[in-house]
C-alpha cells in the first residue's frame, strides 16, 4: 500500500477528497464547493490535531458563514462599493444590501471538477478545476476565466497552487487568494505569538479600503502594536487582546522567494508557518477562537486602484499563478 492516499468522502451533501498520509495519520479534507479545505490533522502528542478551524456544520457551509479556508477569486477581500473600472469600461457588482462592498469573489460557492489525482512515493496531490467565470455567469464581471486549485500533501506540510488562465479574447481582471482560519487547540488565540516579517502595514480608512497612493503604506516600525516581526530570538509577538483586519505588505523572502509567517503556541509547544510566494499577507483576528491568516496576491481594493492595473491585468491567452501553503511543526 502506498504511504499516500486518495478517498472521497462527504460533508453532509457536499462531495469532498481526502488527501492522507498513512504513516503519520496527517490528512486533508477538501470539498468540491469551492475547493474548499475544511480541514487539515497533524500527528500531535500521539494524536492528531486539526489545525484548520473549517465549517461546523454542512448547513454553515452552504451560506459560507465566515468564509472559511474560501479561495477567492477573481479578486480577494473587498472592492469599493461593487464597482471597478476597468479598460474604461465601469462595472458594477453585486450589492449586498448589508454590506457597502463586495467581498471575496465568486468562485466559493461554485462545484468544481476534479480532473486530476496523483499519489507518489513523496505525496497525494489533487487538482479541482471550473470553467464558472464566464460573460453573463456573474454580474459585473463578463470575462473567461479557468481557475485551478491544486492541493499537494506531502510529509512537509500542505501546498496549494491557484492557477487562472484567461481564455476569453480580451484581457481580464484577476487577482486571488485564500482565506483559511487556523486553530491550534481550543483555547482561542490571545496567547499566540504571531510573526509576519515584512517592511510595511497597509493603511486603510475606517470601511477597510486602503487610503489613496503611497499613503496606503507605512513602513513596519511606524506601524507599533502592529509590527509582528521576529524579536532578535527568532519569536513572535503574543496577540493578546488587539485587533486585527489588515494587511502586510513588502513580506521578506527567502533565496527561492518564499515568504513565511508563523503563529506559536508556547503552551502546546506548536507552531504553525504560512509559506506564500509573492503578495501580502492578511491578518484577522476575528471571533477570536481561531485567527485568520491570508496569502493575497493583491491588496484589498486592487481592481479599483490605477498603481494595480498593471498587475491585475490577465492579458487573453495567459495564465498566473500564486502558491502557498501551511506546515506545522514543534515549536523551539
């Protein structure tokens, strides 16, 4: 038998893929809907533990209350008053009547397809696709674009792979991410040391929308109770009870361009590091039980920001790609 596995499973009605590694017992659990991981176990003091704080219930699921572990996209988080520009054409989103901008995509609550499953000596890996994002699918947003997930289980961590490929004749606005939460026990996240090392905080007004042109950023030792880089000792700083929904940007890489933030539980002797290449890194610290730690490929607002459009511009017949990931290990 191999050491990794693939086995469908179920979440109430939703179809899902397991992704397992029989010798350490580590597995991933992603649904169909929206190629959503909605949980991940690591070998921990002779059990597992689940890291991933996902939907309770299938009923929360299929609302995507909380959008958790959401991979977003066409854009990620939010864009002002569901309206961009773009190519001089003005578009208009959906509005919730609830909230005065359009958050997190559409592609969350669409069925992907499963078109390819691999298990090797090294790990179980499984690609979800959809075709969903097509002119007259979803208002305000006429463009052909394919979106691929691929998750990778490996005896290293877990990796994930969006990868947007526009098929349609004219250029398309694209940018994407993911939104898990993570959890390490039940005993919240006051006490978690968070590290993000980067040089700049995102400015934003008091909607969440970034503030105009250069002023959006500060540098990271402007930023005070926000600046998460490591101590000389390598360590994060504890939480406590401060709020957080905002965004770092300038993330420091290693040679192979890979970015780590990481939050450590001193008690469970846990930490837990997301891996990105290239974007930012969102932070929220929400209801406080678990904490939300996203790799974005662009900044919040992006489709509406002229210093972006270069960025976020998918010319027609190309592809992008943005990979990240969690691994989990015993805390020094």
């Amino acid at each position: 038998m191999s050491r990794f596995t693939i086995t469908r499973g179920n979440f109430g009605t939703f179809a899902t893929l397991i992704l397992c590694d029989t010798t350490t017992g580590a597995r991933a659990e992603i649904a169909l809907r929206g190629a959503t991981l909605n949980s991940y176990a690591v070998p921990h003091a002779g059990g597992l533990l689940n890291v991933v704080s996902g939907y309770e219930t299938p009923e929360d699921f299929a609302v995507l209350k909380g959008s958790r572990s959401r991979i977003m996209a066409p854009w990620s988080n939010r864009i002002q008053h569901s309206r961009y520009t773009f190519h001089g054409q003005t578009l208009e989103l959906p509005k919730n009547p609830a909230k005065p901008h359009i958050l997190h995509g559409f592609v969350g609550n669409v069925d992907f397809d499963v078109i390819e499953q691999r298990t090797t000596a090294d790990g179980a890996a499984a690609t979800f696709s959809t075709m969903a994002l097509r002119p007259g699918a979803f208002q305000g947003y006429p463009f052909s674009v394919d979106v691929q997930v691929t998750y990778a289980l490996t005896a290293q961590g877990l990796m994930v792979e969006i990868a947007a490929q526009n098929v349609g004749d004219e250029d398309a606005p694209f940018g994407c991410g993911w939104h898990p939460y993570f959890r390490i026990g039940d005993n919240g996240i006051d006490h978690l040391r968070l590290s993000v090392p980067c040089r700049q905080k995102v400015v934003t007004d008091p909607e969440l929308i970034p503030v105009p042109d250069d002023s959006a950023f500060i540098a990271i030792e402007e930023a005070g109770e926000f600046d998460f880089r490591p101590d000389a000792q390598g360590n994060g700083r504890m939480l406590g009870g401060l709020f957080i929904d905002g965004a770092f940007a300038h993330l420091d890489a290693d040679e192979k361009g890979i970015s780590r933030s990481w939050i450590q539980d001193d008690q469970a002797g846990v930490k837990l590091t997301v891996l990105q290449k290239g974007g930012l890194m969102h932070v929220f610290t929400g209801d406080r039980r678990s904490l939300a730690m996203e790799p974005v490929q662009f900044m919040t607002n992006a489709f509406n920001r002229p210093e972006c459009r270069e960025a976020i511009t998918l010319r027609a017949g190309h592809e992008c790609r943005f990979i990240f990931g969690v691994e989990v290990q015993a805390a020094n």
